[in-house]
C-alpha cells in the first residue's frame, strides 16, 4: 500500500466520502488531477457518464493513450517517462525545445516524463487535435505564441513549470534546476529576456550563482515571472518601489543591476538573503 501524506489521505477520504468510490480507485483519480479534490471528483462523475458511449473523439484519444503506456496492467491510466519521450518523438518535438513546456502544460501534466489519460484526452479536445497528425499541426502555432511577455500562454506555461520541475517530495526547486529551465524560457525560441541596455537573463544567473546560492521557492518563481514581464516593458525600472512587496531576493536584484549599470545607489556587491 502506497504511503500518503496526512493532506493526501485526507483528501482521499473526502474524495470516497463523495463518490463512494473505493480508495484504490481515490487515490488514481486524485493522481491523476494533481490531488485538486474537486477536479478529480468532476472528472470521476464526467468518466461515469461517458463510459458507456464514449465518443468517436474520446475513443481516438484514448486509443493513442494506450499506444504509449508503459505499464497497461498496473498503471493504465499513465503514460510514463519512457512513453512520454516515444509520444514527444513521434510528434517531432525534441526534449529541449520549450514547447515541449507548453505540451505538458495544455495537457495538465502532473511532474515532468508523465502524463495521466484524463489530461490527455481533455487537453487535446481542447486543442481540437484527436490523432498524431493534427497536433503536430498545433505545433507551429504554439511555438509562435509562446515569445509573448503580455501573458497568455507563456505565462500559464511559466506558471507551471514550477510544479513540472518539482521533484516527488520537494517544496523549492534546486538552484541549478531552475537555472535551466529560466534559460529555456527566457531565451529564445521562447520569450527573450533581454533589452536594449540590459542582459537581464545573463545578470539574473550571474547573481543568483554568485550572491544567493541557494534554492528557489514558488513565491520566488512565480514572483520573477512577474519582474520579467515589467522589465521587457521598462527597462529603467521606473515601475519599481522598495516599499513593493518584492521577494527580497529581487530586492537585491535591482541593486545588483544598478550596480552593474553605475547608477547611483546600486550594489554590485549585494549580500545573501533570504527569500
């Protein structure tokens, strides 16, 4: 019997509560919707209602789901890491491109090299793209609306590559790992974080390796996305307030960038903080 967490098994009981449903069959559905209670209780009810006549969409979906499980008998609703990067091949996209970021969020992914049957088959209708040939049509276009610092769907793919990156049990991210997923998003093909005077995104890894040095927290991502997206629109920073409700590590970020730049006030030399 897998071991829970007190907030997992709290909501598996919620979840049976509900449903009547059997905690194997809980904790599967839960799973597989990021243990969201009302989300996996929705989808429990939605796949009861259509069971027995799925439609022509559902079924084509599911039949390519199927394809590339790798574990039919234990785990059947689950495509996992080798899987993942069969169906990421024969789409054509390569492990390193940011769109394949974008895939695995428009499909609700849970963690990176996973991806569950209700995410699947819900994120493609979406997409309107039931078989291999039609989302490798959607490709294009994803690629050409990710570079975007208004929002969209850059910013829901920046969001949830936080939780993508995570590793099973962690809370932040190791330093090193969220170094290189900054770099496939702020550089381009995807969003470039750069501007006429400012290298941000070279300045940005720079102080992090140099003065922080340390792991990096949802707030803190999250919040940085936020200043990305500020920054492209001004580089001279005339949005910013030291009395703003900044995670003090970009706090001492602009002092960083001041000092790189001479500005009066900035530091170049900014000591380590916390978050």
């Amino acid at each position: 019997m897998p071991s829970y967490t007190p907030v997992q098994k709290s909501a598996i009981q919620q979840f049976t509560a509900v449903t009547d449903a059997k905690d194997s069959v809980a904790a599967k559905t839960l799973k597989n919707n990021n243990w969201n209670i009302d989300q996996a209780i929705n989808a429990h009810f939605n796949s009861n209602s259509s069971t027995s006549n799925p439609s022509p969409t559902t079924q084509s979906l599911n039949k390519l789901f199927d394809k590339y499980r790798d574990n039919a008998s234990e785990e059947p609703d689950t495509i996992g890491v080798d899987g993942s990067m069969r169906y990421f091949a024969d789409l054509g996209i390569a492990l390193d491109e940011p769109v394949v970021l974008v895939v695995l969020t428009e499909l609700n992914a849970p963690t990176m090299g996973e991806l569950t049957r209700q995410g699947f088959v819900d994120g493609w209708k979406r997409l309107r793209a039931n078989n291999i040939t039609e989302q490798k049509s959607t490709l294009p276009s994803l690629r050409h609306s990710l570079p975007s610092s208004s929002g969209g769907l850059f910013l829901t793919t920046y969001k949830s590559t936080f939780r993508l990156a995570l590793s099973p049990g962690q809370r932040s991210l190791p330093l090193d790992t969220a170094i290189e997923y900054w770099r496939l998003l702020l550089s381009p093909p995807s969003l470039s974080w750069n501007t006429k005077t400012t290298p941000w995104l070279d300045w940005w890894i720079e102080y992090l390796t140099t003065k922080w040095k340390k792991g990096v927290s949802k707030d803190m991502w999250v919040q940085t996305g936020v200043f990305v997206g500020k920054s492209l629109e001004d580089e001279g920073m005339g949005w910013w307030s030291e009395d703003g409700a900044w995670p003090g590590v970009l706090d001492e970020f602009v002092g960083f960038v001041r000092g790189k730049r001479g500005v009066d006030g900035g530091d170049g030399e900014a000591e380590e903080m916390e978050t």
